[in-house]
C-alpha cells in the first residue's frame, strides 16, 4: 500500500510539471501554425528557459528514473533546444544514500540469507550512491574485498510510473517536432533505463569490458564475483584508489595528470574504436587512479551505461573516424549518410559545412592547437547539427556522441593546458590500425 501511495504521489507531481510545460508549447504552436501570429525568437526562447528550469527542479526532486530521463534528454541536441540541453546537462547522478537498515533488509531478500551468514562483514556506510543503486565495502569470508552495487528497492516501481507517463506525453509533444519520430526515441530512451536496471546485464557488461582491455597495461576493470551477484546486487573487487580528478593527491604522489589522461584515452579509444563495446559515462565519479611501484593506474567503475554496438555499425563509425581523421570531407560525408544520419540527396548541401568545420579545427597552428576551448566546439558541433535539416541522429550514434563530450571535459578537467586532439591522435590511429587489420582478418 506504502508504494501504491508513492506511485500515486509520483504521478501527480511528474504529471503536474509535464502539463504546464505542454500547455505553453501548444499555446506557441496554436499561434503559430492556425492563427498565424509570429512567434519571436525571445518569446520562444523563454518558455524554453521557463519549462528546461521546471523539468530540471522536477528531476531533483523526484531523483531515480527522472534524472536518468533528463542526463539523456540532455544529449539529444538533434531534437532539443539548446537552452535545455544546457539546462539538463547540469544533473548530477549523485543522492544521499538510502538507510542502511532498508537496503541491509533488500540484500538478505536477494540472498535469501542473513548478510553474516554471507559476508565476513559489510560496511553500513556508503561508499557512493546515485540515482538506481549506492556501492557498499564488503569482505567475503576467505577475505576478499568487495565492492557491493545495491539496487534500491523501490526504484523499479519509480521508473515504472516515469516511463509510462513519458509514455503518455511522447505522442502529444511529437506535433511539435512532426519531422522526428519521437515514439522511436522514446523507445530507445525505455530499453537503455530497463536495461540499466538489470545488475545482472551490467555485471555481464563489467565481465565483458574487463577481459577486452585485460592486455591493457595499468588500466583496471573490476573482476566480477558472479556467487554474490543477483539481478539487484553487482559483486566486483573493490579498488583502493583516489578520485581521478584529485589534483593535490596526484601532486602528492608525483603524478602528472597528463598521464592519467593518456590511460584514459587508450582505455577508451580501445573500446570505442576496436572492442565497438565501451562505457558510456565516462564522467570524474566512475574513474579512480593509484600509483604502483611508481607507475600510474587508472581503474574504471560502473558499467550500467554500456553501448554495443552492431557489428555493421561499429564498422561504419570506424571508416567515418578514419575519413575525420584524415580530414576527407568527401567521405566524411559519405560516412554520415552510410550510418543513416542523412539521405543521400542531402550529401551536397552538407559538404559546405563539413569542409567548414575541417578547416576550422583541422588548420590550426600548435599555438592555436594549445588554445582550443572544448566547451565552444561542443557548442559548434551543436549548431552544426542544428543547420542540417530533419537530421535524427540514431540512439547509437547519440551515446558515442556523449561519451566524447564527457570525455572532453574530462580531459580539460584533468589539464586545461594539454591538448587532447592531439595527444588522442596517434592512439586512435593506432587503434584504427587494428581495427582495420582485425576487419579484413575477419571470415566474410
């Protein structure tokens, strides 16, 4: 009865901010379209600023699903507005932990088992917690030491209700953006949260990605303890490490940050352009480092936000790096209809913009190189988007999108003096390399 409440309550309050935020766009869109009236740019801009500000106080509050919806809103810049992409980009994946005795009672459910009969002891205290689960320390009965991923109890009722009322509001936001076929996105946005859910999925994920970069030297994926592992708890090893972004511990131990960053990008130009299987949130939270024998680790956590992508895909998104990388704007071009982002009537009005863009980042002077500002080319990579008409950038192509920002930032987080499209260069080329060598190796 308690969660039958909670659910009601969750949908009035979600239901309540959807409705307004619906009902000054229709007002726009009635103006606009069957009264003819003009619509300013200003106008229009402030019910954008009014309703981004309202759904992201709605995703606070109500925490869970609705923050997971609004993070992946935030990177659809083919569909939203600016003001709002901005506006949500700002969530955090970071809540106070749910009270041990809740979460203790939800393990020994799932155990079936007092947690001492399971564990030589567990640590009450949260060593993290964010919107599906928080990470407790814990120690197996020969001595291993876990970190324990626990799913909330209530969260799979939580996104239930947000998802269903998403459900309802897709098909009437969609007249607004008639050339999108939002039902599909919101299709997408649905399997990614459910699969994000299944800790099993996930500690399969975590499995995966750790025997893929196992050959990497100093770069650490957590081993998976499957005995401990149910579809709402992740059993992995548990890192001693410092967070990746502690510039005083880094100075301390005699680190350069700019070695932290090389592992980082090796991680990830691994999984991205070779493995075609990587994490997907690669933000300061889910990446720690330590210093061995002098040398430099990283270790990287959290793999709900994992992207497979589809052999044929993975493919096509390797020749379009490769044509980026060598600043061909003609098969650049071609590389972005392969994947589906435009038909190919559209490849001659692209081509202008594309060479623009080349020229811009591509003819650079090392000073200039040195200088480059990250947060203005996602900016300019954003309004590239937005001069292409009836572009839908697909759900696949979204995430790597998001995972190159965040890395990015990142990277100007770690050292705003490095440049990171050029320390980056000769690991993706290299990466490319076998990428192409293991292609042509493969059985046709």
């Amino acid at each position: 009865m308690n969660k039958f409440f909670h659910g009601v309550l969750r949908t009035v309050l979600v239901a309540s901010t959807l409705l307004p935020i619906y009902l000054r766009y229709l007002w726009l869109w009635l103006r606009h379209e069957k009264l003819g009236w003009k619509v300013s740019a200003d106008q229009l801009n402030r019910v954008h600023r009014k309703s981004a500000a309202k759904f992201y106080r709605l995703a606070v509050r109500m925490r869970g699903g609705m923050i997971k919806v609004g993070q992946i809103i935030s990177t659809r810049v083919d569909i939203m507005p600016m003001i709002w992409t901005e506006e949500l980009s700002k969530l955090q994946d970071s809540v106070d932990p749910c009270p041990w005795p809740v979460i203790k009672a939800h393990m020994e459910s799932e155990y079936g088992r007092s947690i001492d009969d399971v564990f030589e002891s567990v640590d009450p205290e949260a060593v993290a917690a964010a919107s599906f689960g928080q990470v407790h320390r814990a120690v197996t009965k020969n001595g291993d030491e876990l970190a324990l991923k626990v799913r909330y109890p209530d969260i799979v009722m939580k996104l239930s209700v947000d998802l269903f009322l998403f459900g309802i509001a897709v098909p009437m936001f969609n007249i607004f953006v008639p050339k999108i076929k939002l039902k599909t996105v919101y299709a997408e946005m649905r399997q990614a949260l459910e699969a994000e859910l299944d800790y099993k999925d996930e500690a399969t994920n975590t499995a995966l990605i750790h025997d893929n970069l196992s050959d990497l030297p100093h770069i650490h994926v957590p081993k998976v303890f499957n005995e401990f592992t149910t579809s709402s708890i992740i059993a992995t090893e548990f890192f001693h490490g410092h967070k990746i972004t502690d510039k005083a511990r880094m100075k301390e131990l005699g680190v350069e940050p700019v070695e932290i960053l090389k592992l980082v990008l090796h991680a990830w130009t691994r999984m991205m352009y070779l493995d075609g299987v990587f994490q997907s949130d690669p933000h300061p939270g889910n990446l720690f480092f330590r210093v061995v024998d002098g040398t430099p680790e990283i270790c990287i956590i959290d793999f709900g936000q994992v992207k497979r992508l589809p052999p044929d895909f993975h493919n096509k998104l390797v020749n379009s790096v490769m044509a980026f990388m060598s600043r061909d704007a003609d098969k650049y071009g071609a590389s972005i209809v392969d994947m589906g982002l435009l038909s190919a009537s559209d490849v001659e009005s692209i081509q202008p913009m594309i060479q623009e863009f080349f020229d811009q980042y591509y003819d650079l002077t090392p000073a200039e190189a040195m200088k480059l500002d990250f947060d203005k080319i996602r900016a300019d990579v954003k309004e590239f988007i937005r001069r292409i008409d009836a572009i839908t950038v697909p759900n696949d192509l979204v995430l790597y999108g998001r995972t190159f920002s965040l890395l990015a930032g990142l990277a100007t987080s770690l050292d705003k003096n490095q440049n990171a499209l050029q320390l980056a260069k000769p690991i993706v080329m290299s990466t490319l390399a076998q990428a192409a060598l293991r292609s042509a190796a493969a059985p046709a």
